[in-house]
C-alpha cells in the first residue's frame, strides 16, 4: 500500500505497527497514540482485504491471509458464500513446537468449515 498511496494520503501506512502513533495529525489527542495510529492503519489495510475476499469470492478461490492488521472484530465475517475464521496465535513458550501450535489451528478452522458445510 505504501507503493500506490503517499505519505500525505494516507500517513499512517508509511510507519511501521509499532511507531504508528507518530503519523497522527494530532498524537496530543489520543489517549494512547500508538494504538490509535495502529488501528488508523488496520481500518486502512482493511479496505484492502475486504477487496481481495470479494474478489477471490468472485473468481473462486479459496485463501488465508494473515498479518498483525487483521484485527478480530474489525473485519466482518458476514459473507454468505465463504467461511470467515478470526484466530489469534499466541506462542507462550517459544521453545515448543510451533508446528504443533499451527496444526491445531487448521483442526479448528477444518472443523468449523465442516459444520457450515452440514448445515447447507
């Protein structure tokens, strides 16, 4: 996004997550500047993602996406023909098996795609 929008545009974008409070017009304002700049770039990488569900529901793909700006409870999971999973994968112990971790995610999301699927 950085690419296609200035700096002028769209400031927020051109930080990265966590120095995001500084793009703020006004950072006095915020109780919290850099979560208020954080969620300034999740709203605009939103845009975004809802674009490339709608179209990968218009072609016929199935896709994951993933990344720090899909916040859950920020992007609808309202799309009637798709299976819309919010997850958060937290790692407590960085020394186990973060495979292990990722699978039982996918057993989830499997899961929940199949009981969609028995109710259609």
């Amino acid at each position: 996004m950085r690419a296609f929008f200035s700096q002028e545009f769209m400031p927020s974008i051109h930080y990265s997550s966590f120095d995001a409070g500084q793009a703020l017009r006004s950072p006095d304002d915020a109780a919290d500047p850099m979560l208020a700049g954080f969620l300034d770039q999740t709203r605009n990488v939103l845009v975004g993602v809802r674009a490339s569900i709608d179209r990968a529901l218009e072609e016929g793909w199935s896709m994951v996406l993933e990344g720090v700006h899909l916040v859950p409870g920020m992007l609808s999971l309202e799309y009637a023909d798709a299976l819309v999973v919010h997850y958060v994968l937290t790692i407590e112990d960085e020394s186990g098996d973060v495979a292990l971790a990722v699978d039982e995610v996918i057993e989830l999301v499997l899961a929940a795609a199949t009981e969609r699927l028995e109710r259609v």
